[in-house]
C-alpha cells in the first residue's frame, strides 16, 4: 500500500528537469513577446527618443508643436451618420471647421465642426480608394487615390449635398514606386507658404515625397518640382507604418501619424526629430489605445485632431 502510494506521489509530481524545461519555456514566450512590442512598438527607440528630445525641451519652447504636452479632451466620440472606414481629417481655416473622407460606400467627404458633428457632406464619384485629405485653402482640396497612387484635385461645392465627380476634378500621378493594394499614399499634407504638397506612402517600404508648385500649376501655369524625403522617415520615423500626414504652418514642422505603432511623431524642416506622443491607452492619458489612427490635423487654436476607424473622433488640447 505504501509502495502504491509512493509510486503514485512520484508519477505525479513534476521532475526539476520537467520544471526548468517549463521555466524555459514561460522565459522563451514572455522573451518572444517581448521582442515583438518592441519591433511593433519601437520601445528601445521610444525610450532613447525620450530621453534626447527632453534634453533639449527648453530649446523647443514656442517654436514647435511639443506632442507630449497635449492631453486628450474628446476620447473616441463616434461620428453620427458614419458608420464605417472614416479615413482622414484637414482643418479648412476658411471655413471655420474640419474636413474628413470615408473610404466605404458611399465614399462621401464631410464637413465637421470641432466636436466631431458633421455639418455637411458631399457624394464622391468615381473615386476608388481615397485614404487621405489635405485643404489648400480657396475651397480647395486634394485627396489621394491609394489604389492609383494620384493626387486628385477639386474644388469644394457651392452647396452642401451637391456630388464631387472625379472626371471633374485635376490628377496628378506618382507611381514612383511599386504598391501593393492598401500599401500605396496614406498621408498628405499641404504647406501654403512653399506652394508644395507632402505625400507619403504607407509602408513596404514607408517614403516620403514633396511636390512642389502645385497650386500654382493648377492654375495654369505648370511648375511642379518632385522631391524624395524618404531619408527622413528612415533617419527619423520610428514606426512601423505611415497612416497620414499634417504641415502645421504655425512652426513650419511636419507631423506623422502611425497607426499601427500608434504614434505621432514631429519633424522639423530638417526632417529630423522634435517629439512625439503614444496613442496607446493606460501609459497617461488615454483610457483605451486609439485602435487604427487614419487620420490628424491641428488647428489654428493649437488643438490637435486625430480619427480612427470605424468612426472615431478624438481631440487633443496643449496644457
């Protein structure tokens, strides 16, 4: 009875060879998850990025946008009358509000005011796949075609349901590198004061383009200059995507919108790093992580915008 016993306590229990394999093992998941936050995540750049952009704080102060004093204001608002794929946001100064596009049928684009109401909404026709906005100011708008890899051109309507058809509208083309659907333009960004357009391709690989006299070859006089800044985003984008982009014209800097690393990043004129802030949930402010950031903008208050998909508005305000 007792040898049974004995027997029975010894089948049962784990041997230390058992116990360190399973040791190894718990180390091995726990190691490998480690590994990929930090390739999804950028933890080791986001710590070294912490600490440089800190050190020179002071030296920032009123002339950049400085992400890590924004704190969030408006989180996850669903926008009414949306209810899938809202895919870029642009502040029209002119118009005293917000622009955004859905990607879904019905491909519309939207008027919005500050709090994520829209105020107004246009039909889209004949457009494929737009992913990004950007307002030239005058009514003016470009958009990207991700699929055609196209900057389209148009003019907002005189009244508030009248459709934007593309055949209407001016292409420009940039098939400057080979894109798989869904990996081609994701961001566009306008900077009035050089009369040029920042344009960036998602991923595989992530670039970074300008055009320059665009505004001023859509009137008729053609002068259009293309620039690749794709060494900016390799030097300075720690993040595994691009999902859109915004010149802020108050500092001249350009900030990158990533939503699969869930970031916003600032760039000087350079191109080089200035600061940045996460948009994951339980690290400060934000409750929940922003779960596919598609689109940002910033206003002339200094509030910053972002929509995330299906349809969420968020905003944040400097302290």
């Amino acid at each position: 009875m007792n040898s049974a016993v004995e027997l029975k306590r010894h089948t049962t229990r784990p041997g230390p060879n058992l116990r360190r394999l399973a040791l190894c093992g718990l180390g091995l998941a726990v190691l490998l998850a480690a590994v990929v936050a930090t390739g999804k995540f950028h933890w080791h750049q986001r710590a070294w990025f912490y600490v440089t952009s800190n050190l020179h704080a002071d030296t920032w102060a009123g002339r950049s946008v400085w992400l890590p004093d924004y704190r969030v204001e408006v989180e996850a608002r669903p926008v009414e009358g949306v209810n899938d794929d809202l895919s870029a946001i642009a502040f029209a100064p002119d118009r005293k509000g917000l622009l955004a596009v859905t990607n879904a049928p019905p491909v519309k684009l939207l008027e919005l005011d500050y709090e994520g109401k829209i105020t107004a909404q246009y039909p889209l026709e004949g457009f494929e796949d737009v992913e990004a906005l950007a307002y030239m100011g005058d009514g003016q708008v470009v958009v990207t075609d991700e699929l055609q890899q196209q900057l389209v051109f148009f003019r907002l309507p005189g009244q508030p349901g009248q459709a934007i058809d593309k055949r209407d509208s001016q292409t420009l083309a940039l098939p400057l590198s080979s894109s798989a659907h869904n990996k081609g333009f994701e961001g566009v960004a306008y900077d009035a004061a050089h009369d040029r357009i920042f344009v960036a391709k998602e991923r595989d690989p992530r670039q970074l383009y300008s055009v320059s006299g665009v505004k001023a070859s859509l009137g008729g006089k053609l002068h259009l200059k293309v620039e690749d800044l794709s060494d900016w985003i390799d030097r300075s984008v720690f993040t595994s995507d691009i999902s859109d982009l915004h010149f802020d014209a108050a500092t001249g800097h350009l900030l990158v919108l990533s939503h699969e690393s869930r970031l916003v990043i600032e760039l000087d004129e350079n191109g080089d790093l200035v600061s940045f802030r996460t948009l994951l949930g339980g690290l400060g402010d934000l409750k929940e992580s922003v779960g596919q950031a598609e689109g940002l903008t910033r206003d002339d208050a200094g509030n910053l915008y972002v929509v995330s998909e299906p349809n969420l508005f968020y905003r944040f305000r400097k302290n």
